[in-house]
C-alpha cells in the first residue's frame, strides 16, 4: 500500500488577510461570504455519513484510490508513524489494527506538532480517530507542559454540526479508552482514561449543571451549544481548552452556522490566552471539502493552517463508441 504524507508542498501556510474584524457577528459573516461567495457552490453542503469511523476496514478499491493528491506526494511507507504516541496507545493500536491508514500517518505528525491542521480524508479512513487519538494520549499519561493550565477544566472540544453524529463519537471513544487503559494495566504504565462529556440541544438543565461542576476533560457539543456555554458562566471551564476539532466542517464553512461558531472560536480563543494559555490548537475534519484553501483560511482565520488532504480520487472509465 501506500502512504501520503506532509511534504514540503503539502504543508501550504494557509495565511488570509480576509477576517480582520470579528469582533461582531456581522463582521464575520460578511468575511465568510467575502472568502467563499465565487466558489461556494464547489463547497458540498450536505452532511456526509461519518458511520464507522474507528473502523479501518479498506476495500481494494478505496485502497488503489489513495494516490497522489494537489497538495502532497506519495512516499514508501512510514515506518514509524506511531512513534509519536506512549507505549500503551502503539500497544493498543497494534493489537486492534493492522496498520494506520493514509490519512492517519500524514496527520498524526502535524497534530503532535501543535499545528493548525486541516484533514481531507474519505468516510471510513479513520481522520475522527486520528484527530483524538494524539490527544487521548497526552491527557491520559502526558504531564502538563510549560503554560498549561492544570486546573480542572475541558482540555479538548469536538464541535460537531450534528447532535446525532456527537451522540456516536462519544460512544466510539468509549472502546479505545478502554482499550488503552488494558494495555496500560499490561505495561505496567499509569494511564488516567480522560473524562467526555456531551452538550447539546437536548442535554437537560441538570445536566448542564453536572458539566459546569465537574467539567470533562473531552466535551462533545454543537456549535449553537458552544456559543451559550461562552455566553454564560460555563465558559470558566473552557480557558484550559488546548484543541477544538471541527468535524464535518463543509457543510459550516459556507453557512451562517459557520459564521456564528468562526466568531465562537475567536471567543475561545481569546478567552484561553487572557487566561495565560497558548492558542487553541484548531484541527478540521471532512470528507468533501473543497477549495482546501478556502475551507482553510475558514477554520483559521487569520492563523497558519497546514493541509493535509489524502482525499481518494475517482477513477474514470470512459468510452465513446
């Protein structure tokens, strides 16, 4: 098989001078238009299934797709893509799959490395999983590092379009948390599973309250619940937050939706660095995305944003007779 990673040519600065002002909710959404207006419509719009996604199951023709991509090269295969992570997350990786997929090798050293990173990837390649599992590994055994706020608080936020699609990654880290604390147990290595949490339209007010008290270290939400919790008293559990993952992130970048959680994560942004954290690291997930350039300077705004794009090509056969 073979393996794309970053290249010199992948890692593009995506650096846009568009979204200079979002201290309003109208000055963001007049830059999102301003950005994505004449290629809008090359933007899918609709949500594409995300069923699976810890599975690395690989047809023979999904497998052949993974060719060259715009934005990187193919090189052999990387035999150490896994190193990046404790001895408990490669033993359980090893004994739950045969291998990382494309899309998780060329994004794991991108995301260990702090970096802004947008992940096109096809449904099914496991990018959910490659987006969490750098930072499962790091709350689980990792000591908090210079500028960390060691507080109890939510460290990593899934932001999610759909309530339904947060319901099921909740679910799916339930396994490889599991699973690596076993390993862990094996090793004889201390391991604290994190903590997840969920927040959404549908999470009753008692439990809202439960979140505020004792915060998760992974809250899965919507960006319409973002927005509330930044807006209210709860927001005093995010100034500790060190990643956001934007799953799905097409069908926001063209949309209201999208301006509204662009100023959100500005918010966020400056509510954790007055609070003397580092930036949030932001990491961006879809399957159908394009531009990549757009949908890029979309999920940084005015930061450096690398892309990583192991999107799967379609092979055509086309006759004239």
């Amino acid at each position: 098989s073979t393996w794309i990673r970053p290249s010199d040519s992948m890692r593009r600065i995506i650096s846009e001078t568009a979204g200079r002002e979002t201290s309003s909710r109208s000055a963001m959404r007049a830059w999102i238009t301003s950005i994505s207006s004449s290629r809008s419509s090359q933007i899918a719009s609709q949500y594409s299934s995300n069923a699976g996604w810890n599975s690395l199951e690989r047809s023979p023709a999904t497998e052949a797709s993974l060719g060259p991509c715009p934005l990187g090269t193919v090189a052999g295969v990387d035999p150490s893509p896994l190193t990046l992570f404790s001895a408990p997350v490669r033993e359980w990786f090893a004994t739950s799959f045969p291998e990382p997929t494309a899309a998780q090798a060329a994004a794991w050293p991108t995301i260990a490395a702090g970096q802004n990173t947008l992940l096109c990837a096809p449904t099914g390649s496991g990018k959910t999983l490659a987006a969490f599992l750098w930072a499962i590994d790091r709350l689980g055994g990792a000591p908090a590092g210079p500028g960390e706020v060691t507080r109890p608080g939510v460290r990593v936020l899934y932001v999610s379009p759909l309530r339904a699609l947060a319901v099921d990654v909740e679910k799916n880290l339930r396994s490889p948390l599991r699973g690596i604390e076993l390993a862990a147990e094996r090793l004889g290595q201390a391991f604290r599973a994190p903590t997840i949490g969920v927040r959404t339209g549908d999470t009753s007010a008692t439990e809202r309250r439960a979140l505020s008290r004792t915060p998760p270290d992974v809250l899965i939400t919507t960006p319409e619940s973002l927005f509330l919790m930044l807006t209210s008293a709860a927001r005093e559990t995010l100034v500790g937050v060190q990643s956001v993952i934007v799953d799905e992130i097409h069908a926001l970048a063209p949309t209201k939706r999208g301006a509204h959680l662009a100023l959100s994560l500005e918010r966020l942004d400056h509510l954790v660095t007055a609070a003397g954290g580092p930036p949030v690291q932001r990491i961006g997930l879809s399957a159908t995305q394009r531009p990549l350039e757009v949908v890029a300077g979309f999920l940084g705004g005015r930061r450096p944003v690398t892309i990583v794009d192991a999107g799967a090509k379609k092979a055509f056969d086309l006759r004239v007779e």
